[in-house]
C-alpha cells in the first residue's frame, strides 16, 4: 500500500494506530492469533520473548482496552489470570476510526491549500 | 502531517497525487502563485529553472489538464502561447479524491485485517 508515494504496511499502520512499540504490537498480534485465554507464561513460550516485556505488553495492552484479563481460581486454592484480545470487532473499529481521522487531517489541509 | 507516523508533508501529498516530478511541481506551483497568463520565456526567469526544463513540465501540466494555454496574435503578425493554471477548484479537488482513494485502500485492507 502506498500513501503520498510512501510505502505504508498494514501492520505499520495499525501499531501507529494503537500507539504500541514493536514488542508491544509483537505480543498483541500474538494474542490476535489465539482463540483461547492464556497466561503470561504460555505466551512468552509462543513469542520467545521474556516474562518481563510479555508482561509490560500485556498490562499496557490491558490499560488500552486492547485484552481482556481473567483471575481462575486454583483447585488448591489462590488463583492466577489468563489473557485473551478484547473484542476483535471493536479494535479493527478503533484502528479504523483512527486511520479515518489521519486522511481528515490531510484533506482538511488541502481544503485550504 | 502524519499518517501512520510517517512525516508527510502537503508539498509531497500534492506532488504525488498528481504524479509530478520535483521540477514538474516547482514549475506547477509558480503557476498556481500567478494570476496572470504568462510566456515559457517569463517563468523560466520567475522560476530560475531553464527554458527547456520550464518547457517540457509546461506541456505535461497541459497535457494533465492543469495548465491552460492561449494562443495570443502579435500585432506585427505571428503568434506566441500564454499560459495559466487550469481551474484552481478543480485542481484541489482532483487532489482531495486522489488522497481519498489512498485513505479507502488503507481502509479496505483494514476490514479484512
């Protein structure tokens, strides 16, 4: 894809969008990809990235309303929380609506131009 | 002006769109900052780029419709071209469809993401 003869791609396009670094975007494409709630552990294992950026990603991917967090109760008792995107529906809306506002701010230049 | 945190700037989204080159859109804009019909022979000297230069990207501006050339009949007989920029509305308005078309594949795309 192209905008003003700059190559753009779509996974740039997005991580501007929603304002996240690469290791942050690298995770949440990760959690994109999975249908089922995870922990922190089983997606640092799936991403080969350490426990402390997965876990630095994925509170800030929560901050955002971008991932949804779960607290399972042990059978033993105590508890740990599990992951998984938020509504995928409502995101591509959000990237969407933001892209939407990028072009509103070139045309409204050239309306004036 | 971003988009996709790119840097563009309105000089680029303009020349693109219309598909110029650098000295194309020089001559084009010095055009644009006239209101007076003017000789080849004027603007090479407004613009400071050579005749041939300033000749050549005259024609493809005619040619695309976004500069107009008049005929005028010199007095002592014989003729020379003026020129002047096409229809300032319809120029921008030409750019603003251009770049609405970008903005629509970035969102096309964005659907099926």
């Amino acid at each position: 894809m192209e905008f003003a003869c700059k190559q753009i791609d779509l996974d740039e396009v997005v991580k501007c969008s929603l304002g996240l670094t690469r290791a942050e975007y690298r995770v949440f494409k990760k959690y994109m990809a999975l249908k089922n709630q995870v922990t922190l552990a089983d997606l640092s294992k799936k991403t080969g990235l350490d426990r402390t950026t997965v876990q630095k990603a994925s509170l800030k991917l929560v901050e955002r309303g971008l991932l949804s967090r779960f607290q399972h109760n042990r059978a033993r008792g105590g508890y740990e929380f599990f992951y998984s995107i938020a509504d995928r529906k409502e995101i591509r809306s959000k990237v969407r609506t933001i892209v939407r506002s990028w072009w509103e701010t070139v045309d409204d230049n050239l309306q004036y131009w």
